[in-house]
C-alpha cells in the first residue's frame, strides 16, 4: 500500500524542459560588462555576459548550446544556433544568414560572427538589460542615406554654377572616424573631404550611388577598401571636385523664362 501511495517522479520532455529553461532564463538579470564607444560609450551585455546566464540553466535540465558556421541548400554562409538534449539527439535550431562580404575578411567575419551570436542568445531566449541601447530600427547595421542629414556644402552662387563648399574657420577637424582601425589607409578620403567641406552624410550618398565593388552595392564604409584601384582614385578625384560640383547642384532644374508684361493673351485663358 505504502509503495502505491509513493510518488514517481514524472521524466520530462526535450520541450517540456526546454520550456522551463526558457522561462528562468528569461526571469534573469543581465549584467553589461561591454562598452560601445560608437553609441557613447553606452553599456551592453557581451557574449560571456549571456553564457554566464544561460550554461547553468540549461545544465540543470540537461540542455546545451552550441553555434555552428555551414553553407545552406541555396549555397549561402549561415551560423546556426542549436539548443540540444544531452541525452539525445533532439534539439532546436536557429539560423542566421551571413552576408557573403562579411566571410571575405577574416576579422570582419570573425567580428561578425560574435556579434550575430550575441544577438541570437539574447533574442532567442527573450533576454533584455534595462539599460540595453535603444532600438534603431535596424539602422546601424548600414550607414544608408538619410533624409533627416543635411547636407553642410554651400548651395548654387548668384551666377548659376555651384560654389566651391568650405570649411568655416575655426572648424575642429571631426573626431568621428568614418573607417575602422584596420582600414587606416582610408582615412585619407576623409581628410580630403573635410578640406573641402565635405560632410560624411553627402561623401556616403554619393559614394553608394556611383560605386560598387564586386559584390555590388557599398553596404559600409569600409567596403570602400574592396574597390579597385582604378576606383579609388577616381573617388578621390571626384572628392577633389567637390564631388562633381555636388552633383552638378543636384541637377538644377532649368529657369523657364516668364513673360512678365502683364498681359494675358487668349491662349492663356484654360477654356
């Protein structure tokens, strides 16, 4: 009697303890040991930050993770994040594709590759830090043109050609670099377009328009390094000239002269 009143412990499934995984991790706080010097210095939680978290739950429900780089059935580079049973083969999967400029440079993919893990702990689990950075949309993957960034080049002088844009006096020279640390050699298109007036908004807006590397169109600044050669002197050419005399005054609309005498005529009149 005694042995059917005792109670037997029920065996939980994969996703019966991936579930309970889920939600303590979710309950956890994060810590922000990362420093973002781009977004001032703002905290964020690193890789290890995460894995410091999230390796002692899944241990306790027999759970583990890990990230695997493959290629996918279309022939396109994808990290894979698997969530596995450690007494099975069950898991659960989640992918990421990687950009194919991103595998070109071995430090960039391997910048790359931490940065999409990171992502792909904290968002599959549902982790936040109260003081994470703010969403931007998506925006600072690509520094792609914005409206809302005008433009400091002066406008059209009085006699229809465009006036050579300069830099007030006084000016700082700018403490935001444009190129990475390893793209130093590149800071030279930067210090040629400050001379000039040049702001970085209208350098990038007009570089995305008119150059492409192999891969297509410039998706970062730094992609500027994969032009040929031919390019890039051809862009600092075109720095040179204002950048085509801004595009020749983005393309000024033509004057259509106006006969002012006062008079209207019958063929004016729309009926």
């Amino acid at each position: 009697m005694a042995e059917e009143k005792k109670a037997t412990k029920k065996k939980l499934t994969f996703r019966e303890r991936l579930a309970l995984a889920t939600y303590e991790i979710n309950k956890q706080d994060l810590k922000q040991s990362g420093s973002n010097p781009f977004f001032g210095n703002s905290k964020y939680s690193t890789l290890h930050d995460l894995l410091v978290v999230i390796r002692p739950i899944l241990e306790k429900y027999g759970l583990f993770q890990t990230f695997k780089f493959c290629v996918n059935g279309d022939n396109r580079n994808i990290i894979k994040m698997l969530v596995r049973d450690r007494a099975s083969d069950e898991m659960e999967e989640s992918c990421f594709a990687v950009p194919d400029e991103a595998t070109i440079d071995p430090q960039k993919f391997g910048s790359f590759s931490t940065y999409i893990k990171r992502y792909s702990c904290q968002n599959y689990w549902n982790m936040s830090a109260s003081n994470d950075i703010l969403d931007d949309d998506g925006n600072a993957y690509v520094p792609h043109k914005n409206p809302a960034q005008k433009s400091t080049a002066s406008v059209p002088s009085s006699n229809g050609n465009p006036a050579k844009p300069k830099i007030e006096e006084g000016t700082q020279p700018t403490k935001d670099f444009w190129f990475s640390d390893d793209r130093k050699y590149l800071y030279k298109f930067q210090k040629e377009c400050e001379s000039v007036g040049i702001d970085k908004g209208t350098f990038w807006d007009f570089a995305f328009d008119n150059y492409k590397t192999k891969l297509g169109k410039l998706k970062a600044f730094d992609d500027i390094h994969f032009l040929p050669s031919d390019d890039k002197e051809r862009l600092m050419s075109d720095i040179k000239n204002g950048l085509n005399q801004l595009e020749k005054a983005e393309e000024q609309p033509e004057l259509v002269e106006v006969d002012n005498d006062g008079g209207i005529g019958d063929d004016d009149i729309p009926f």
